[in-house]
C-alpha cells in the first residue's frame, strides 16, 4: 500500500496501530545504532585488555564502524528511492543485527574491526532511510511530532550510551555490550517486517560509479580528520585529504545536472536545506566535543569513578528527553530558523557554563550546566530534521534523509578529532579548550539557524 504524504492517511489527525507498531520498530533499530556508537568509546579500554591489543590499533573498533557508516549512507538512500526505503532499512537491520552477534563472537581484533565495519554497513541502512519513513507514516501536519521522537531517541540513545556500557561492563564482559543487539535486533525485525510502509519508486538507475567515488571521498576524509587530529605523520593525513578532495570533485562533477543524484547537490542549491545542514554539522560537532571530552575531564581531573561519570552524563540526556518532543510539536507551529536559533543560543551558554566550572564542582553544579546544555540541544533537533525533510520534495526524500545521518556523522567525528587535538596539545586540560570549541560551533549553528528566517526555501 502507498502511504505517501498525499494518500488518505494525511487527512487523519492519528496514525494507526500498524503505523505505531511500524514507529517502535524505526526506534529501537534506531536506538540500537546510535548506542552501538557511543557505548564503544566506554569499551575500548577493556576490548584493547581482553585482546591484547595496543590502544592506537584498537582504535579501528571505532573507526571501522565510523568509516563503513560514513561512506555508505548516501549510496544506501540513493537506493533507498530506487528499491524502497522499507527493503534497505529491512536489510541494514537484519545486516547489522547478524554483525552485533559477530562483534560479540570476536577473539582477534582484525576480525572484530571487520565485524564492526559490517556493523557500521548495517547502522547505515537503518539511519540513511529512517528519517524518509517517518515522512511516510506520519500525515505533514504531524511530521514535527514524528521527528520530535526520532530526534529523542537519537540523542538518548548518543547521551546514555556512556552510562549504558558502564552498567553493563561492571557487572558482564565487553562481547555483551555487541551480544545485547542480537535479541533486541531481531525483535524489531519481527516488528518491521509487517509494518514499514511502502513508499513511491524512482525510476532512475542506480549509479555505481558516483556511489564509488561516494564512498571513497568520506572515508578518506574521515581517515584524514582522525589521522591529523592523533598528529601522524604529516605525509599521511594529507595524502588522505588530497584522495578525499579529488574523489569529491570527481563526484560532484559526474553529479551535476542529473535529477536524483546520490550526493544531493540539487538539494542543496535550496537556502533552506542547505542552512540545516549546516546547522546540523555544526550541532553535533559541539556535541561530539562535549561528550568525548566530559569523560576525561570527570575521571581524569574530578577522579570520578567509570560509573559516576555515565550518571554525571545523563542529564544532558534526560533534558533532551523532555525537550524533543515539545520542540516537534512546537515545529508544526513555528518557523525552525526561530527555534533552532533560541535553542543553539542556550546550549553554547550551557557549553561555556561547563567550561568556566570551578576546579571542585558539587554533583547539583554540573548537573544544571549539562541540563542547559540538554535543552537547547532538544529545541534544535526536531525542527532541524522537520526543516530538512520539508525543503525536499517527496520523492527526494531518501537523498534529505541520507543528507540528515551524514551530516550528524560528519560533525560527531569533526567534534571528536578536534577533541582528540586539543588532549594532545593540553594534555588532560585539553577538556576545557574541547568545550570552548564546543560553544562555538553551538553559535555558529544558531546563527546559521536564525539565517533560515529571511532565505526562500
């Protein structure tokens, strides 16, 4: 059945019981991939211990998730409008699912990197199309509240992903941080399958040649942000800048002029999706510099335990959690540019907030610095994601919604080599220079935001 946001069901103030069903299955892939990125982090120590690796190779746990997400999202979208969105989120669940088991059954670190970077194959499929399916269940009028959850679950699941893995480190071996996914993955298959909507086809071929050069222009240009901000060789990270600039040329050469390309160059030609994008790159950099560098800075300077930390972590959370649903049912009613600029004001007061904190702070302290930096972070997400998926037209919507995963990738592992930049300049006090950053990205993104209010669509 079509469930286009022209079909009966937009006439409808309610969705139906199939499309709830549908809506839980999203959330809970969605969950499970965004926590799979965070809880990692936490991990590392005890993944590099238990697999007698050294810390600098057991960063390819992350990176090779990082890498396979990043590169393969847009070609996953591009496909998403060709095939069907329902078929690739389908498959990167059932894909990423079938990895977390590997993940878990991993002894070596090469096989484990490897299950990873499946794993990251099959986050991709969940995240490059979620955002398109939501257009497809909820009718226009309601597509705020719709996002307004997507955006809840996202953060949480990137905010408690800390708390998450410490709770279960402290009480089970690493393998089951990935063996959890297993039941939780295919519960949601069994959801998913009766359930995602159908959505309209294009037409179009699938072209491999841009996916190639897709895929190889974001990875190396991950690579290259990871491979400067550990300060490597200088030959390195530029031989990986240089790979990254010339395959983005040669992409956005061969892109030009057709009518869905996979790197949405038509898309952003239009002011409004291309400020959110904007906005959103710059948002979850200052995120990514807050939550990589907020753990160090509590157990390395406050000396609080692992545990105390993922708890410190979470009322940045615990506020999204309050404000994402209110700012989606806000942005059916008023402008994103308004919303999105209150809100990313009120997170880089919160980001300079944390960095001014005294050299002792109490619990209740840090607590209302993470609270102010959570609401303005709530009250951006939502209308942000609503603004990106109404400034294209339905049958792009897989190019908008692929647009809105890379371009929260894109500005978490901005956040984190630049954070990495600042411990390796300043040692631990690097967490102070981390946040300053942090609250300047926050206030470029809310200038960006409020840009959206005197710009056509």
């Amino acid at each position: 059945m079509d469930r286009s946001p022209n079909s009966s069901l937009a006439s409808t103030d309610a969705i139906s019981s199939r499309d709830r069903r549908a809506v839980a299955a999203l959330m809970v892939a969605v969950l499970l991939a965004t926590l799979d990125t965070a809880i990692a982090n936490t991990a590392l120590p005890a993944i590099a211990a238990d697999l007698l690796a050294a810390p600098a190779a057991s960063v390819w746990v992350i990176n090779a998730y990082q890498l396979a997400m990043v590169a393969t999202i847009l070609p996953l979208a591009a496909l998403g409008d060709i095939v069907g969105h329902r078929r690739i989120y389908i498959g990167g669940l059932a894909v990423f699912t079938i990895a977390s088991l590997a993940c878990a059954l991993a002894t070596t670190l090469p096989t484990l990197a490897a299950a990873r970077a499946l794993q990251g194959l099959g986050a991709a499929g969940i995240m490059s199309v979620n955002a398109a399916l939501l257009r497809f269940i909820y009718p226009p009028h309601r597509l705020g509240r719709g996002v307004g959850f997507n955006a809840l679950v996202v953060g949480i699941g990137f905010a408690v992903g800390p708390s998450v893995a410490s709770l279960i480190l402290s009480v089970a071996s690493w393998p089951w941080l990935f063996g959890i996914n297993v039941p939780l993955g295919l519960a949601a298959l069994a959801v998913a399958i009766p359930s995602l909507p159908a959505s309209p086809r294009s037409t179009h071929s699938f072209d491999k040649i841009a996916a190639a050069f897709n895929v190889i222009t974001f990875a190396a240009l991950i690579l290259a942000l990871g491979s400067a901000a550990q300060r490597e060789p200088m030959g390195w990270w530029l031989s990986a800048l240089a790979v990254a600039l010339l395959f983005g040329v040669l992409l956005v050469r061969r892109e030009h002029g057709r009518p869905s390309p996979i790197l949405p160059v038509d898309l952003f030609r239009r002011p409004a999706f291309a400020l959110s994008s904007i906005t959103s790159i710059c948002t979850f950099a200052a995120q990514g510099l807050a939550f990589v560098s907020l753990p160090f800075y509590f157990e390395g300077v406050l000396h609080r335990s692992q545990v105390d930390t993922g708890f410190l972590m979470s009322p940045w959370s615990l506020v999204v959690a309050l404000a994402a649903p209110l700012a989606g049912r806000l942005a059916d009613r008023y402008p994103p540019g308004l919303l999105g600029g209150i809100g990313l004001a009120v997170l880089s007061v919160g980001m300079v907030s944390l960095a001014l904190m005294p050299t002792d702070p109490s619990v209740l302290d840090i607590s209302i610095r993470m609270a102010i930096c959570g609401a303005g972070f709530g009250f951006f997400q939502a209308p942000n994601l609503r603004a990106i998926m109404a400034a294209a037209p339905p049958e792009r919507s897989g190019g908008a919604s692929g647009t809105i995963a890379t371009s929260r990738l894109l500005g978490q592992a901005t956040g984190a080599a630049l954070t990495a930049l600042c411990f390796s300049l300043a040692g631990v006090h690097g967490a102070a220079d981390a946040l300053w950053l942090g609250a300047a990205f926050a206030a470029v993104a809310s200038v960006a935001s409020g840009l959206r209010l005197v710009v056509a669509k």
